[in-house]
C-alpha cells in the first residue's frame, strides 16, 4: 500500500506523540497510531484539525504524489 499521509514523521518533527495528538483530538491513541502506519486515513475534518494543531499546512501531511 502507497503511503498516504506523513503524520508520523510531522508528529516527529514537532516533537509531538501519537497520544498528545489523541488527547487533541478527542480519539482513541489506537486510532492515531492506525493513521501513523497508514492502516487507517482520518476524514478531511480531522485532516484539518490536525493541520491546525501541528501548525502546518495539509499537503504536509497527505502525499498527493
């Protein structure tokens, strides 16, 4: 499966955690860690939030190619 988003290395990058993003977020740390290896994708809303709480644009965490 091609990987569609970058979340684990922005999360990296921003010395952030799969379970600080839960928290953020209001889910499960399963859920982010399932959206980190790419099992799962969050919908566009939460893409969004995302965006918002690490402070980056979208396209840094989806892979358009």
């Amino acid at each position: 499966m091609e990987e569609l988003n970058q979340l684990k290395l922005v999360l990296v990058k921003n010395k952030k955690t799969n379970k600080w993003l839960a928290e953020q977020l209001g889910v499960n740390q399963t859920t982010v860690s399932k959206w980190c290896t790419n099992t799962t994708q969050p919908d566009l809303a939460t893409l969004k939030r995302i965006s918002e709480l690490l402070n980056v644009n979208v396209s840094e965490i989806i892979n358009f190619d």
